[in-house]
C-alpha cells in the first residue's frame, strides 16, 4: 500500500521518466511492443515503488526489464518495424527504413534513435543505457555508416 507521499514522488516520477522510457523501449524493440513493454515496466515501477525509489538509475532499470519483456513479445509478432504508412496524408519515409533499422544491432539502432529521432544528448544515451559517453558515439557512427551502406547513400554526390 502507498502513502500520499509516496504516489506524489511515484506521479513526478513517472511524468519525468516516463516518456524517454517509452521512447528507449520504442527505439529498442518497435513501436507497438515497446508501448506494451513501457506499461508493463510502470506497472512493475508502481508495485516496487520502495525499492525502486532507492536505486541509483531507476530509469536504467525500468528499461532493462522493460526491454527483456519487449524481447519476449517479439518472439511472438513481427515485424519491429512495419512498413511506412503509403496513404496520401502519411509523411513520407524512405522505404527501405523500417527493414535497415532492424539490421542494426539493438544498440546501434536504439543510440541513433534516440539521439536522431528524439533528440536526446550522447549524456543521456549513456546514461539510460548505462554505458559510457563515448561508447554512444561509436554505436551511432557505425549504425549511421550502416544505414548509409544498406540506403545506399552517398554522402559524398
């Protein structure tokens, strides 16, 4: 059972974190399974809140179980990421993304997600992952590199 205190930290807790967690989750494992694996991560936060709340990256943590959960829905479904939406009022997206993205290491395509798309910092990356700053940076390089490699993009025309 929680106290008001409790729920007021667990409340700011989840609006802080919440929604780069899901987005982590999205990055590492598609869109509708790291939604999935987002509530089922808070579900847990919210049960756990004592021990949760003691940790030193609760964040970090959320994400790991989330993504092992995530990775277990994926077993069941595919794709990670479904073909771009061809309907006339649908932003156009290259269509080869969805299959180069899966090609990519987790890592790979959870840094450069999340530092391309959501705009998070190399700081954050790390420290949501747990690594380090400069470890980000090589995931992104090379998962940039081969994105260009599977696109076929020249950089240099």
């Amino acid at each position: 059972m929680h106290d008001d205190e409790s729920s007021v930290a667990f409340t700011g807790f989840v609006r802080e974190v919440g929604p780069r967690l899901r987005q982590s989750l999205i990055a590492a494992v598609g869109g509708e399974a790291g939604r999935e694996a987002t509530a089922e991560a808070l579900a847990w936060a919210w049960e756990n809140w004592d021990r949760l709340e003691r940790m030193h990256n609760p964040a970090g943590y959320l994400y790991r179980l989330g993504r092992n959960r995530g990775i277990s829905a994926l077993r069941r479904r595919r794709p990670v990421f479904p073909l771009p939406d061809r309907s006339p009022d649908a932003p156009w997206v290259e269509p080869g993304l969805p299959a180069a993205l899966a090609r990519l290491s987790e890592t790979q395509r959870v840094a450069v997600l999340l530092i391309h798309s959501f705009g998070w910092t190399y700081r954050e990356v790390a420290d949501h992952l747990g690594i380090a700053a400069g470890t980000v940076q090589v995931h992104v390089q090379r998962g940039i590199a081969k994105l260009r490699h599977d696109l076929k993009v020249d950089v240099h025309a």
